[in-house]
C-alpha cells in the first residue's frame, strides 16, 4: 500500500496541476476573439473598454500577487498569459476608439 499511496499525487498537486492546465487553455480560448477582433472594427466597435480594461487592471493584480506574495512560478505565468491576451483585447478595442474619433467630422 505505502509504493502505491507515495505515487499518487496529492489533491493539492492534482488541483495545482489541473490549475496550470485548465489556465492556459482558457489563455487559449482568447485566441478565436482576437481573431474576431482582428477581422471587424464592428466587433471591436460593440466590445467594452471598461469591461475588458477592469478584466486586464483585476488581471494585473493577480499577476502581482502570484508572482510577489506566493512566488508560484505557474500561477505567475498562467495569470501572465491571461492578462497578456487581455491586454491585446484592451489594445485592439482603444485603438479602434481612437480612429472613429479622428474619422469624426469636426462639430459644426
């Protein structure tokens, strides 16, 4: 019993494991927006800067705190990718703000 019970993983590796796994593929699941994005200032005209600019601030934050108060290697980077994406999203969206406003005609 003791050869098959040290060889098995802890619940908190099996939670760690399925955190990194589970984290990055969510960081995956970005990748059809961004491409949405990419293809149609209308997609990027109907998305919400303060939604999507809260998401990368809150995102920050657990960068921070992965990186500074755990020191969890694997958080650090799965929260990176994360707000990393978020960022591009954030990027995408202000950057078509931007030029509608400078398509506006000036105000008469």
């Amino acid at each position: 019993m003791g050869y098959w019970h040290a060889a098995m993983p802890t619940v908190e590796t099996a939670i760690a494991a399925a955190y990194a796994v589970s984290g990055l593929a969510g960081a995956a699941l970005y990748l059809p927006q961004l491409r949405r994005l990419l293809a149609s200032s209308e997609a990027r005209r109907a998305m919400s800067l303060t939604a999507w600019g809260g998401w990368l601030a809150m995102g920050m934050v657990t960068v921070a705190y992965a990186a500074v108060v755990l020191g969890d290697g694997a958080m650090t980077a799965v929260s990176g990718a994360n707000a990393g994406f978020q960022l591009a999203v954030v990027s995408l969206v202000a950057g078509q703000r931007v030029r509608d406003r400078r398509a506006r005609p000036p105000a008469a």
